[in-house]
C-alpha cells in the first residue's frame, strides 16, 4: 500500500500515522493554570530534541478548534513537567487523557499524587520515577498542532530506576503508544553496538560519537 498521506481523509490519516510511526514515549505532562488549577494529560506526539542543554518537544492538538488545557497552560505560564508513563502508572494516565473541563484536576480523576517541583510550579507526579521540569523556549504552529520545546532546568531520577549512573530500562518498566489503544512494554531488549567507521568511507576520520 502507497498513499499520497495529503490525499487520506482527515480521521484515517491519524490513525495511519499513529499506527505505522511506534513505538512512541508518552510524555505525560503537567502544568498549572494561571488560576492555579493543575493538570496532567498524556502525549506521544513527543521527543528528545537536545541533550545539552537538555531540551524535550511536545506535540499538542488541538479540541474542537480550541487550544488544549495543557497548551494553554504552557503558553500562559511558560513551564511544564514531562514525567515519564510506566507500567504501574498506565491506567491513571488514561483515565487522565479524558476531555475534562479546564477547572478539573486530572491528578484528583486518575488518582495521582501531586509532588513539588523545585524550580517550575507545575506539580510533578510523584508515581512516575522520571520527571523533566521545563521551561519553554519556543512553541512552533505546525498545522494544527503547537510544539512546545521546553529546556529542562531540573531532573529527577528515582535512585532506584538506576544502574552505574544511568535509567536502567529493565528497573524503569516504561510503556509506548502504539496506534489505536494499544501500548508495549519496554522489557523485550537487545543491544547493538554502533559501526565504527574508519578510513574513506568514515565522515569523520576520527569519528568517536
Ligand atoms: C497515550 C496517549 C497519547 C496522546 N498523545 C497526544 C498527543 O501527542 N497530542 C495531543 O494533542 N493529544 C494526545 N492525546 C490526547 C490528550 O491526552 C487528550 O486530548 C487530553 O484530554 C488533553 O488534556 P488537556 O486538555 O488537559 O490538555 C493522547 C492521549 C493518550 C491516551
């Protein structure tokens, strides 16, 4: 199957590219109002842009024409925490994606616990071992969508999710967005160690990266 992705109805063109582009990380992101009404809500339209400085994109849509309560919030504030979705947090993050009105609080929904970040005010979320506190540094319209870039000015990392210094994925259990509502798990793991190019073909002939 070729398509020209400009010539697919609007609904079958999310649901093609959510099912053929996976696995994708969920950043599950919390803000706060300018009223002070906190939120959380999960998106996998995210990635790693840069990692130093430490710099994270989120992708958000928008409701009915209508910003998001999250984008909203990020505009508004200039801050948001991206905490990291695992096994043992996944139905809380679904019940936190329902469309609840901007003066509800998905932490008080999902039943999750609100933890104090030390530079931004957003809450992060106590249950997830990894959370980036962020402050942005651009918001681009692509189509209907904004991405928020926001650089990360702290990192919290559960001791235990740790080997030798780094987030070991076997302690973390994360989990992806697949297309549809369907998920993975991050235990299946296998390891390749990059091609060390040398000689004429190298880009670099001292290529160390
Ligand atoms: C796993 C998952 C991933 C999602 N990814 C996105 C996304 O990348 N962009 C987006 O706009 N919505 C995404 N959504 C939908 C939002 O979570 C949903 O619209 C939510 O209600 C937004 O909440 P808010 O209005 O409090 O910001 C996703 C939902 C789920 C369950």
């Amino acid at each position: 199957m070729i398509r020209d992705p400009s010539s697919v109805p609007e609904r079958q063109a999310y649901r093609l590219m959510i099912s053929a582009f996976v696995p994708r990380p969920i950043a599950f992101v919390s803000t706060v109002s300018r009223s002070g009404v906190d939120n959380c809500a999960p998106f996998s339209f995210s990635m790693g842009v840069s990692s130093h400085p430490m710099v994270l994109g989120v992708s958000i849509g928008e409701r009915d024409g209508r910003p998001k309560d999250s984008a909203r919030n990020i505009l508004d504030t200039r801050e948001f925490v991206v905490n990291i979705v695992t096994e043992s947090i996944a139905e809380k993050m679904n019940i936190a994606s329902g469309d609840y009105a901007s003066d509800v609080s998905e932490f008080e929904e999902a039943g999750l616990t609100r933890a104090p970040c030390d530079v931004v005010r957003p809450p992060r979320i106590a249950e997830s071992p990894v959370a980036f506190e962020c402050r942005l540094i651009r918001a681009v319209r692509v189509a209907d969508n904004t991405v928020f870039f926001g650089e990360a000015v702290r990192l919290h990392v559960d001791d235990r999710m740790l080997t030798d210094g780094i987030v070991d994925v076997r302690k973390l259990h994360a989990i992806g967005r697949l297309g549809g509502p369907q998920y993975c798990r991050t235990q299946d793991v296998f390891e390749m160690a990059r091609p060390r190019i040398t000689g004429p073909k190298s880009a670099r002939p001292t290529d160390a990266r």
